[in-house]
C-alpha cells in the first residue's frame, strides 16, 4: 500500500510541476536582482550600519556560489536569512519526504513560499544532481575544484587634506580576494584588503595589505557536519550570547520573522571586526543532537588610557595615521566556548557558552555616565538557552543569558500565520542594563544587548503575487542614561510600507515615525525628538533587459525648537544583454542639515556596498558597467560622482577636500579557473 502512495503522490506532484512550469519560470528569469528585492526592507539606518555591508557581502558570496538544494542539510538552509521558521521547516520536510528536486520550478510546491521568497531562492540556490553521500577524495577535490580570483581597486579624483600630509599611504583603496570550492564540501578563501590613506608594504604595513583573512571549510566529513580554520564567524540562538553573522533591520525582521540561527560560517568578507580566528566545528552526535565548539586567538585594535588599559575596543580598521597605527593589533582576545542544540520533531533546545580572556584589561570611562555598566575586566563569561517550536501556522523563539555578574537578557517572539499571505509577529526583549556580552549581535532600537525592553509587533498582509504591505510598531524603554540621554528614557518607531507589482511594473510607498526622547540643552528634562520619513518609488522592466525606476524621499525631523526638513529625487536605469549589465543613477538632494539626511542605494561592483548619504544640497551621479568576457573573465567599472552646491569644502580634519566635488573610479576584474 506505501509502494502505491508514493507512485500516486509521485504522478500528482509531476502533473503540478506542468502546471507551474510557465509561472515558475518567469519568476525565475525575473531581471529584478535580490539586491533591488533586499532593498525594499532596508531603512535609513541600514546606510551607516556595518552589519548590512557585511550582509551584503556575504550574500553576494553566496549569488558566486550557490547552495545546492538537494544536498543542504537543515542547518545549511538557516545560513538563508530571508527565510522564516516555517518555510524552513516546510522546504527541509519537502526535501526529505519528496527526494531531490528536479527544478527550482518544484519551489511552488512549498506552500508557504512566498513570490519574492522564490525570487530570492532562485538568486542564492540550485538544484543539482544527488551527490555522493560520502566526503569526497582529496585528489578529486583538488583536480574538479573552481577557483576564482577578484581584484578590486577605487581611485578619488580628489585630494583630501591627509593626503598631502597626514596619511601613512597613497589615496588609492584595493583589495584582492581569492575563492576555491568544490560543491558543498570544500570552501577556502584569501582576502588582502587596503584602505585609502594605509601604507602598503611600509610604516607599520611591512606585510603588505593592512588586513588579511584567510579560511578553510569544510562540510559532511562523516558525523562532522561543518568545521572551520582560519577566521570564521558564528551564531547561536537570537544572538544574546553569540552572534557575528548577518546583521538585518527592523522591517527585514519582518522577512525572517526572529528566527533563530545556529551556524558556523567562514570570515569570507573584508570587515575587520565581529570574527573568530582558530576552529570551530559542529559535530552530529546523533540523528536529534548536535554539538558545536570553538576555540580563537586574535588581534583586536584599542584606544589606549593613562594606565595601559584598553578604554575602548576599535572597531573602524583605519591604520591612516600614526595614531591609528598605534592601535593597531595591541589588544589580544582569547576565547572559547561551545553549544549543545537538540531538536525533536517540531521542538528545538540548546544551551549556549562563551568564554573570553582579553590581555588588556577593559576599562572604558565609567564617570561618563551612559557609559556606567559598559563591559569591563579581563575575563567574561556568558551562557544562554535558546528555545523553539515552529509548526504550519505558529513559530516560537527565544533564549534567555546571563553573564559573569548575573544581569539577565531575553528574547521571545511569536509568528503566526493568521491565513495564506497574512502573519503576525510579536518579538518581546528585555536587555538588563548590568548585562553585557562582547559578541551580542540581536534585535535592539539601540545598538547594544543592553539597558532596553520593548514590545515589537508586525504584520505582513500579501493577499496575491502583486500586492503586499508590510507594517510594524516598536516601542521601547531604557532604564538607564544613554547617549545623548542623562536619564531613563522612551522610544517608539512606526512603519507602513505598501508594494504593488502588476506586471512588469512596481509601484512602492513607504512612511516612517520614528520618536525618541533627548536631553534638552539645560539637561534638566527630555523632550520628544520625531523623525519623519517617506518614500514614493515607481519602476518598469522591459521586456528587452531594460529598467527605470522613478524614486522620491522626503525626511523631516523636529528638534528641541525647530524642524530640519530635506528631500531627494532620483532616477535609475539598469539594462541588462547578453555579456554586458550597465546602470546608471541620478539623484538631486536638498537637506537642511545633517540630522535630515537622505540615503540612496547603488548598485555597485561584486562584494561592495554602496549607500551615499545625502545632505546640503548639491546632485550625485554614477554609472556601472560589468562585461562578461567568455564564461571564464569578468571586468566590471563604475564612475560615482557627488557636486554639492552649498559648499566649497568638503569634509573636515583629514578628510577635508577643497572643493565642492567628489568623485571616485572603482576597477574590478575577475578571473574564474
């Protein structure tokens, strides 16, 4: 009787993919990239947070080098970030129960796979044949095995003050970048990286590229499930205790709906902070139990006190300037720790811990008041457990930690999907102002795992493929001082966004309230400092590769007696044809000051981010082209180009350039072997 169910459910899910195939395929040739898809739930913040380049860079690394879907175990599918709980549930169930897929059509077999979920799928995955269940032999992976080598360089047309006398090095920025895979077994990676102003080769650079990384990964070495030397990066429940991997917004909280993440991933980007450096490795102790371990020894960068303590770990990475170079590598963090994570049918448990020992002893100045319980010492120690259950309609999550001094955090959240194209979600957090840890990376309106709890609460409505509207409340408390706040505090931030996409159109419109309260200039009480924002964008793909999208934004944001009011209007062209991808953008702004500025993405080179902040008044302009020349070189150059017209200078200290112009040439080549 089995024998025949399979047979029949085998003939039904064959006569579906016919069904499908058209629709699916046209989702699959979508000319809309994932960065234009990701774009939609970034906010204004995302421009200056490092964790979004870091986002990006790693999803590009993950476009070159597609999961195989038929090979990816359930804790592969979680290193997807815009996946929720219960898709991943859903497509690692389908994956099991139905066998390896046969196209990236059969996603529409997944029920709870959206449109834009497919979209992103299609750009980050692949269906390949059933691969050996054994790990494969060496000779083999270093005879089949693809390597690619990208080099990167930026040239200003301008000389900055610190050029002429300031800087260690020369004006240009490079980096060169080196990838070597074979399938879903083997990953090894170099990166040498230089910022504009570091010497190259001399003053205190005698190695030559100011930052190196370097990895090897391996997956599926028997119980082995994934195991890392060399920099890597990790994370563990909803990140209280341990988190260095993606970084994603308010709005995009809403794509993976506070999932939780466990999983070891290789330091394959060019940021200098947020890594390990030693092994990490995750062993399968059985068919429900996983056990994970690490150990790291690096170099960390400090400003130094009186005393020859660390007063604040620096995270930036610039070795411009001799002072800059002092700080450089004069702090060394020891740590060690390791998870233990069960899961049993719909249920999910892990505990979490975390051991660091720094040389120097951390002494941040504690007499400035919101900076009182900073972490400080020589050693931490935090432990966590983290929580789950997710099932066809309801998602938990949660971890609770506590660190060495026993101060308290904890994350809860809750998704339910009220019907097809409708769910709610409510994330709870409450961060004791006591706790600290060195690697908390989780879902705040401040930037810290401290001194905050809120209430979250947001709902996505997508009632067919064209239309969805997305909308959250976030309120939140601080019981302690903040910066520029001497008291406890409140906040609360306020979104509605709404997508429409009939056809090869797409139409977008999106507002934001943001409040939170500041010091008034007499210290003596707050008041309620409300920023505004909105967006209006409408954009068209040809059927012929072409693309324009027409987009306004407008900021306004009440002061202690004033309001700052600014706007931008932009358009963008992208056309895509056979070897040759070309875009261009155009955006003229008019800010009032530097609290109402604007952000515009660009698409940029390969593993770059590129979000121009905006303020004064003045245009900015660039064009990209990328030529794939026969399936092995690739060469890729851009032009970006900002006039300001209220100013004749431009930045300030080192940075300063005198005149009213800034423009840069970015150069990229790669080679595929």
């Amino acid at each position: 009787m089995g024998r025949h169910r399979k047979k029949i459910v085998y003939i039904i899910r064959s006569f579906m993919l016919m069904l499908l195939l058209q629709p699916a395929e046209a989702a699959a040739q979508d000319d809309q990239s994932w960065e234009d898809v990701l774009r939609e739930v970034m906010t204004v913040e995302d421009g200056e947070s490092a964790e979004w380049e870091e986002t990006l860079q790693l999803l590009t690394a993950m476009e070159q080098q597609p999961m195989d879907l038929n090979a990816a175990t359930r804790e592969e599918l979680e290193t997807l970030p815009f996946l929720t709980a219960q898709q991943l549930d859903e497509l690692a169930e389908y994956l099991y129960r139905y066998g390896p897929m046969k196209s990236m059509n059969e996603l529409r077999m997944v029920a709870s796979l959206d449109y834009q979920r497919i979209r992103l799928l299609n750009h980050f995955c692949r269906v390949g044949i059933a691969q050996q269940p054994e790990f494969p032999k060496w000779k083999d992976v270093l005879r089949y095995g693809r390597q690619e080598l990208t080099a990167y360089a930026r040239v200003p047309l301008y000389e900055r003050k610190g050029d002429q006398n300031g800087y260690l090095g020369y004006p240009l920025k490079h980096w060169v970048q080196y990838n070597f895979n074979y399938g879903d077994y083997v990953k090894a990676g170099f990166i040498g990286t230089q910022d504009s102003g570091e010497p190259f080769f001399l003053k205190g650079n005698g190695e030559g590229y100011d930052f190196y990384t370097f990895y090897l990964h391996i997956r599926r070495l028997g119980r082995v499930e994934s195991a890392v030397v060399g920099k890597y990066r990790l994370s563990a429940g909803m990140g209280l205790v341990l988190n260095n991997s993606f970084g994603l917004g308010k709005l995009a909280t809403l794509q993976n709906l506070g999932r939780s993440t466990n999983t070891i991933r290789a330091h394959s980007s060019r940021s200098q902070s947020d890594y390990f450096q030693g092994a990490a490795m995750s062993y399968r102790l059985s068919k429900q139990l996983t056990a994970t371990a690490f150990v790291s020894y690096r170099p960390m960068d400090a400003t130094l006190n009186k005393q020859g303590d660390a007063q604040t770990l620096v995270t930036d990475g610039y070795h411009r300037t001799p002072t800059e170079m002092a700080k450089k590598n004069n702090t060394h963090a020891a740590a060690f720790g390791g998870r233990v994570g069960s899961r049993l049918g719909r249920f999910r448990l892990g505990a979490t811990a975390v051991y660091t020992h720094l040389d120097r002893r951390l002494s941040p100045d504690t007499k400035t008041l919101y900076r009182r319980y900073y972490a400080q010492g020589n050693d931490f120690l935090n432990f966590s457990v983290d929580y789950g259950y997710a099932s066809r309609r309801l998602s938990l999550n949660g971890e609770t930690a506590m660190n060495r001094q026993g101060a308290v955090a904890t994350i809860n959240s809750m998704s339910l999907l009220l019907a097809d194209g409708l769910s709610l979600m409510v994330l709870q957090r409450y961060y004791s102002y006591r706790y600290t840890s060195l690697y908390a990376h989780s879902f705040s309106e401040g930037s810290r795992v401290q001194n905050e709890s809120g209430v979250y609460a947001g709902l996505t409505w997508q009632p067919n493929p064209v239309w969805q509207v997305q909308a959250y409340t976030d309120w939140a408390y601080f019981p302690w001082a903040r910066y520029q706040v001497s008291q406890s505090s409140y906040a609360n931030d306020h979104l509605a966004q709404v997508t429409c996409k009939p056809g090869r159109w797409q139409l977008q419109a999106r507002y934001r309230l943001h409040c939170r309260e500041r010091d008034r200039k007499d210290k003596q009480a707050l008041y309620f400092r409300q920023e505004q924002r909105a967006r209006l964008s409408i954009g068209y793909t040809t059927d012929w590769g072409l693309g324009l999208t027409t987009q306004a934004d407008g900021s306004l944001v009440g002061g202690e007696s004033t309001n700052e009011r600014g706007w931008a209007a932009g358009q963008q062209l992208s056309y895509s044809h056979r070897w040759l991808k070309v875009n261009a953008a155009f955006s003229y702004f008019d800010t009032d000051s530097y609290d109402s500025r604007l952000y515009t993405y660009e698409r940029g080179l390969l593993y770059t981010f590129n979000f121009p902040m905006l303020y004064g008044q003045g245009i900015r302009y660039m064009l990209t082209a990328r030529a794939q020349l026969g399936s092995n070189l690739m060469l890729a150059a851009k032009v970006g180009v900002t006039d300001y017209f209220d100013r004749s200078v431009t930045g300030s200290g080192l940075q300063q350039v005198n005149g009213s112009s800034l423009a840069d040439v970015d150069m990229q080549l790669r080679w595929k072997f």
